[in-house]
C-alpha cells in the first residue's frame, strides 16, 4: 500500500460528535456515562464498546499531544503552559477514575476472556496490572507530577552561553565541541558546563521534589519503592529488575574494555598528554566536522531520498509529515531540549521535534524520528488505540533500527567517499559509547528510588561511582569534579520519564542484529521489520523481536557477539 493522504488520516467519527473537542470535563462526561453504563450482551458487543473506547482515548491522547507539542516548540509562551497545565490539572484527574471504572467494566464482562487467546491478549493483561495499581489518592499527586516533570524543559530551554559575541543555546554551542583548535573547544566547554551549573541547585531541588512524589505515589499503591512500581506501571512483563541488572553487568564486562580502547585510539590520534572532556566530540583524526545538510528543509529530503532506497512505503511516510506541517527541527532560544516523534492516534500522522544544528547526529535524530513515524503508520490501521501504543522496547527497535538501514544510504548526503567513512565511522563509534551511559543513567535511577531519602551529596557521589564503573578511565576529569558529578542534570528522562532509557540499550541491540541481518539480505530483513513493526502491540515483546528476525537477548554472549560484528565494521572503516 502506498501512503498518501488519501489513505491515511483522521478517520470517521462513530461514537464521538464530529465536531468534538476537550475544552472541559464537561465535554467528556457523556461519553464517559454512556460507556459505564451500556449493557454487553455478547463478544461483538464487546468489541464495539472497546472500538468506541478507543476512539475516545484516541481524541483525547491527541489533544493531550498537541497541547505538549506547542508547549516544548516555545516553552516561554504561558498561555501555551496554561493550556497544557490545564489538562494535566483538571481534565486528566477527572478522567483517570472513569478509566478505572472502564477497565473494571472491561475485566469483570464475561465476554472478556474470550479475548484473551487474540490480539487483545496484552490489553487484557495490562487492563489487570492498572486496576492494581489505582488508588484515588494519587490521582492528585501524578497531576503534579505531570505538571512538574515539564520545569526541566523550561530551565534546559532558556540555557544560552554568548560566544564571538553571539548568543548560542547549548545545542547550537555544542558545534564548537568538534572545532579542531582544541583552545576554542575548551573555552565552550568551559562555557556550557558553568551555565549548566548555574541551574545545578535548581535541578537538584526539582528532581528531589519528584523523587519524593513519585516516592508517595508507590506507597500509596502499595509498594515499597518506585522503583517496583515503576516496573509494574510500565507494564514490564517480558523482563525483570534482575535481567536489568545483569545487562548493567553484562555492559561493564564487554563494553567497558572497548571503551578504553576508543580512548586510547583519540588519545593517540590527537597527539595529546591528557584525554580531556572537550576531546571527546572532535574528529579524533583533526578533521572538521561533517556538515551533511545546510538547513533542515534540505535535511528532510535528503532523509527521504535515503528512504526511498529501503522502501518507497517509508519515503511516502515522512513526505506525508512535511506535506502536514509535522516538523519542528531547528534549535532555538525558548524550545525545550532534546527531539522526539510524538503519535498522534486518532490522526495516524505524528509529529517530529528536534533542535538541529546541521551536525551529523542532527541527520541521526531525523532517521531515528524517522524510524518512530514510520512505525506509527505502519500500525495506524490496527482496530484499536491500545494496540497501536508500543513499549519502548519495541518503539526503539524501530527508531534505532532505520538509524543503520539509512546509513548504507547516506551517500544522498555526503557525496565523498573519505567523508562518508568518516561520517559511518562516527555512527557506530557513537553506538558503542552510548551503552555505558544507558547503563549508568539505569542503576542511577535504581538507586535514587531505593534510597529516596538521600542527600544530595549522596547522589553526586553515588553517580560518580556508577560512571567511574561502566566508562572508561582514559579521559582526566581533574579539575573539573564538580561537572563529571552532575552529568546526569543534561538527561531530560531522568526527570520527566522514570526509568525510560534502558529500552534504548535494549533496542539498540536488536538493531544492530537487524542491519547485520540487512546487509546479508535486505530484502527479507525489510519484510520482516515491516511486519514486525505492523503487529503494533498485539504480540508480546520477545515476539515481535522474533517477526523482525531477531533475539530479544541482553546476555553478555549477546553482547559480546554484536559488539564484535560492529568492532569489525569500525575497523573496516578505518582503513
């Protein structure tokens, strides 16, 4: 099928007016009545009530996204803080006890299990693990929380430096990272790290004040920690905190050690006596960086050129986003950090946000957003919202994956053999650095909510030990203590996402199988991830992994096996 606006978009209203949206709780009240109250008289009525569920759920997430959207694209407009605080307020409080009416509707309907056996097995489950987890007296404290998580947006989206006179967010500051006058990459570091420490009391109080809601909110529900609770409530039934702990193990054994000899080899290359902080984004062999587009609009069509090469399906896909305005890419003053794909369920099109700054990773953000858009049309035409909402585990194995499948096709933008190497060799580089750093930001929050009592000493220091233990000792971190410390103050889901970031260690491993599937045939491997990615959320975990033809294996073997394969890539292209 091709994807065109003629086959993909707002469907037909059937249960909700046409001309409905959530301007009050009042406005939904009715819909919410009427689903409490009908009578279920068969397994197709059933389904019916859960279509019509669905599509109210759907209207809602949508409107609950756009009001997020417009706030993170300029996070110093209040009205547009108004509107969004206004839901998580007053409209998502009053909404969460009638979804646990529905759901206790759901569950206690005799023809519920009769679904089990079908693609409606894991809405099943979860529906059973949410009504185990409600408790009215936390309605008011996740509205705070919802309200709070977004001050990290705020307080990281007004961090300018002024440097040549200019003034630079921090994403745009950070180009001069990878300058090869080393001089000049040390003054902006200097630069980025003190302005990030202005704000350190600040974020250390925000994150403390989470930790302790977030704290009570497990209690409340029953748990000892947030930690278990976060495990629960992320509905995490296909692995467990130990498995987590043994990919944190499985990290320090494989990982660490080629860390080490990344440092070396930088070290080495750029002929310096100290590996220092501002060494680790430059071109360690004194090239300038690569510059891949000169504007976003560039960028996206040569994203959709690269597409093309592995599926026109794809290509259509974030050619429909540009035709709908689905973009924000360029970095500013007053735009929250950082990039993301947002779904938006009722329309089936998502929204792409991102900070670029025509740097190679800004062309990884692209595809890996690309990744996410592509799996939401993929998955649009399911029945049902629910089986249209992935975990992330699954979510990033889309995203991560379409990173290496356009890599082979990045000749669209960098035309010279020399650089495209160069460019390659960055990417997978940056794929064996990134696990450590997933690894650490995971036994943080690990510990943070074991311990939610801890000062704020603890903390930094807990933190150095854990980036002490999964990094590499190459880089001289002396005299600058105070920044290696607060590292983990740059990590936005450590504030508005508990315990989302392992599912990208997780993922990227499935990726990595996934292209070194691809590279041997990509025909049967571009089959198999379409396929994968169209099961949405009707499988288990370890299921669609096996439908994308690979292992859902965080073991050291694994590890080992995969951290090899691009070893050997990384060599290849240093040639």
């Amino acid at each position: 099928m091709s994807l065109t606006t003629e086959n993909i978009g707002k469907a037909n209203r059937h249960f909700l007016k046409s001309d409905f949206s959530v301007t009050s709780w009042d406005d939904l009240k009715p819909y919410y009545e009427n689903l409490i109250s009908r009578t279920i008289n068969s397994k197709e009525d059933l389904i019916e009530w859960l279509l019509d569920r669905s599509e109210l759920e759907s209207a809602l997430q949508e409107n609950l996204a756009w009001r997020y959207i417009r706030m993170s694209c300029d996070n110093t407009n209040e009205k547009l803080q108004q509107d969004y605080n206004y839901y998580v307020r007053e409209i998502d409080p009053n909404i969460s006890p009638e979804d646990n009416k529905l759901n206790e509707k759901f569950i206690a309907c005799p023809f519920s299990e009769l679904l089990s056996e079908t693609d409606y097995r894991n809405y099943l489950r979860n529906v059973k693990q949410r009504i185990s987890l409600f408790r009215k007296e936390n309605i008011p404290l996740l509205a705070e929380l919802a309200e709070k998580q977004q001050l990290f947006g705020q307080i990281s989206g007004a961090q300018t430096i002024t440097y040549n006179n200019q003034e630079h967010t921090l994403q745009q500051a950070s180009v001069w990272l990878k300058n090869t006058d080393r001089a000049i990459r040390e003054t902006v570091y200097k630069k980025i790290t003190a302005r990030r420490l202005e704000d350190k009391k600040q974020l250390d109080d925000l994150y403390t004040n989470l930790i302790q809601l977030r704290h009570q909110v497990a209690l409340n529900a029953g748990f000892k920690n947030f930690r278990d609770y976060s495990f629960a409530a992320l509905e995490r039934f296909d692995y467990s905190v130990e498995d987590c702990y043994r990919f944190h193990e499985s990290i320090e054994l494989e990982i660490k050690p080629v860390i080490n000899q990344l440092e070396e080899y930088r070290k080495t290359k750029l002929d310096v006596a100290h590996l220092m902080p501002w060494d680790l984004a430059v071109d360690p062999t004194g090239k300038p960086p690569i510059k891949p587009f000169s504007n976003t609009q560039e960028m996206v069509e040569k994203t959709i050129l690269c597409l093309k090469e592995i599926d026109p399906e794809f290509a259509n896909c974030i050619t429909l986003l540009d035709e709908m305005n689905r973009f924000d890419l360029d970095s500013r003053k007053g735009k929250s950090p950082g990039g993301y794909n947002y779904p938006l369920y009722e329309t089936g099109v998502p929204f792409i946000f991102m900070n670029s700054t025509g740097q190679l990773r800004d062309l990884v953000t692209m595809v890996h957003e690309s990744g996410h858009a592509v799996h939401a049309v993929l998955a649009h035409n399911l029945p049902f919202h629910e089986m249209r909402s992935c975990p992330s585990e699954v979510a990033e194995l889309a995203s991560m994956s379409m990173e290496l499948l356009t890599m082979e096709h990045w000749h669209y933008f960098i035309s010279d053999e020399k650089e495209l190497k160069r460019a390659k060799l960055e990417h997978l580089t940056s794929l064996i650095e990134i696990l450590p750093w997933i690894a650490i930001v995971d036994a943080f929050q690990q510990w943070v909510y074991l311990h939610p009592e801890h000062s704020v000493t603890e903390r930094e220091q807990l933190f150095v030990q854990l980036y002490n233990r999964f990094s590499g000792s190459v880089v001289d971190w002396q005299g600058f203590e105070n920044v290696k410390e607060n590292l983990w103050q740059k990590q936005i889901h450590i504030f508005d996402s508990p315990f989302y970031y392992i599912e990208y260690g997780m993922a990227q491993l499935g990726a990595i199988a996934l292209w070194k599937n691809y590279k041997t045939d990509a025909t049967a491997t571009i089959r198999n991830y379409k396929k994968a990615l169209a099961l949405g959320y009707t499988k288990s975990i370890g299921e669609i992994y096996k439908a994308a033809g690979v292992s859902f294996d965080f073991s050291a073997t694994y590890i080992k096996e995969l951290s090899q394969f691009v070893q050997s890539e990384i060599k290849e292209l240093q040639k």
